[in-house]
C-alpha cells in the first residue's frame, strides 16, 4: 500500500488572528518564532531515543524467530510436535526407499509412512502406459501385489485389456500407439491416508489426478484428467508392502481451471520430456 502525503510536515504556515504574527511550523531541531528551540530538540532526542529502542527490539526478535527452527531446543521440538500432529498430510522430508524392483520403488519402511510411501508408487506404476501391454503389465503386478493376489489378477486383468479395448483407446492389440501419436496414462499423487494400520496390514487411500489419452493429430481420444481416490489393502508380505485388495472411487474434484488445452504436439513433447517422481510421505 502506498501512504499518502497530506502536508502536515515542514513548510506549512499558520497566520495567528488578531495578534498581526505569523506562526511558521518548521522541521524538527529548529526553534520557532516563540523560542521553543530546546524543547524541539528534547523533544527530538526523546523520540529518537524510543525509536532506536523500537528497532532493537525488532531486530531481537527477527533473529529470534530466524533462529527457531535451528537451536533445537525443547521448546522448538514440542512446538514441532505439535505442528506434526495437526497437519497428518505434511510430507516428512524422508526418503521412502533405496531401492527398485522392475522399474517400481522397493523396499518400503514397516512404518506409517513407509505404507502411504508404498501407495502412492504403487498407484503411479498401475496407472502407467505399462498397464497396456501383457508382459510388462505382469511385470507390474508381480513388483505391486502379493504372490497370491497376483496370480489371481492376472487372468482376469488380461480378460479386461481386451483388443476390443485397447482399439477403444486407439491403440493396437499388442497396446501400441499409432505412429504419430502418443498414447498417455499417468497417475499423479496428491495426497494419501492411513486408514488403517495394526502390524504387519495397512490400508491407504491415495487421492490423485490421472491423464489418459492419445496426443496427436486426427485423435478421436484426446488427452483428459481425472480425480479419483484409490484405497490399497496392503501387507507386510517378503520384507515389503504388497497389495493384496483395490478400490478405486470418484472425486474429490475441483473446479476446472481456465487454462486452455494444448495442442496435440505439445502435449506429446511434454510426455517425452517430463518423466515421474519416486513419491514419499
């Protein structure tokens, strides 16, 4: 915001009545015509004075709280404590793991955040354009779910990724794109939740926003989003996190922007050019 300048210091001058002087109102530090001089002055150096301590003050505190988050002290981590506690979804600043098997994040944490960790990859690696092939589609599955949930999947996913399907998505039956065209499938994390966890079992839910499409010219199935929140029942299964149950709801969705949609060599680009994260709690 900007202050407005309305006159009232310096140069401004006051005409007494009825006593034929003139009152000129001067900065401070100087003495006027009745010779208050010294009592500007006082004045002045008072005022000064509260100001040089106001700055200090300030200044002390503005350290202060820079300096907060680094003493480590035990007010500072009840404080943290306290701040964990109210905002469940905050990420933790840890790795959620070294290692990969097939492409995939491995080796999560037996831990809360080892689980949502667990996830969230998860939903990003059945969500991918690997999905729509058979070999690499198994692949997925045996990395994602356990031994017994997986072999129990497989038939029935192979059934649903039918021909008939993959056609439907402008893709041909072995679930490759036209030349010319990129066929886009991406799941995009943007929270998840413990819903349960006792033990060796955890049940998460990952609320996330996907692409699917075919980018290019002529394509009868454009690149689209959706919201959708994917609950996983996991188990501690071979020193890892495994799904062994999904479901998937609508929603939550917001309120589309007003950001236009780009053009079919844009989008295409952009695939090629942005690749994914490994995604932690």
């Amino acid at each position: 915001m900007t202050l407005n300048d309305d006159g009232g210091y310096g140069g401004e001058s006051h005409r007494g009545h009825g006593t034929g002087q003139t009152r000129t109102r001067l900065p401070d530090g100087e003495s006027d015509v009745y010779g208050s001089g010294r009592r500007s002055r006082a004045g002045m150096s008072s005022r000064n004075l509260v100001t040089i301590v106001g700055v200090v003050v300030l200044l002390i505190a503005a350290i202060a709280f820079a300096n907060r988050g680094g003493s480590g002290g035990e007010s500072t981590s009840s404080d943290s404590a306290k701040d964990a506690d109210a905002q469940p979804t905050a990420p933790t600043g840890t790795k959620p793991v070294n290692g990969k098997t097939g492409g995939i994040a491995s080796g999560f944490a037996k831990t809360e955040q080892g689980a949502q960790s667990a996830a969230a990859n998860y939903a990003v690696a059945l969500g991918s354009e690997q999905m729509f092939k058979v070999s690499s589609r198994h692949q997925v599955v045996d990395a994602v779910y356990a031994p017994d949930a997986a072999a129990k999947l497989k038939g029935p996913q192979d059934k649903a990724y039918s021909a008939a399907f993959l056609q439907r998505l402008g893709l041909d039956t072995t679930g490759n794109a036209p030349k010319g065209k990129t066929f886009i499938s991406r799941t995009i994390p943007v929270g998840t939740k413990v819903e349960q966890f006792k033990g060796g079992t955890a049940k998460v839910s990952v609320w996330y926003t996907g692409l699917i499409g075919m980018a290019g010219t002529g394509s009868k199935d454009p690149v689209r989003t959706d919201w959708k929140t994917w609950t996983f029942d996991l188990s501690w299964t071979g020193g890892d996190w495994k799904v062994v149950a999904d479901s998937q709801k609508d929603g939550p969705a917001p309120v589309s922007g007003d950001v236009p949609a780009s053009g079919a060599e844009e989008m295409s680009k952009a695939v090629e050019e942005f690749g994914g994260f490994t995604y932690a709690r």
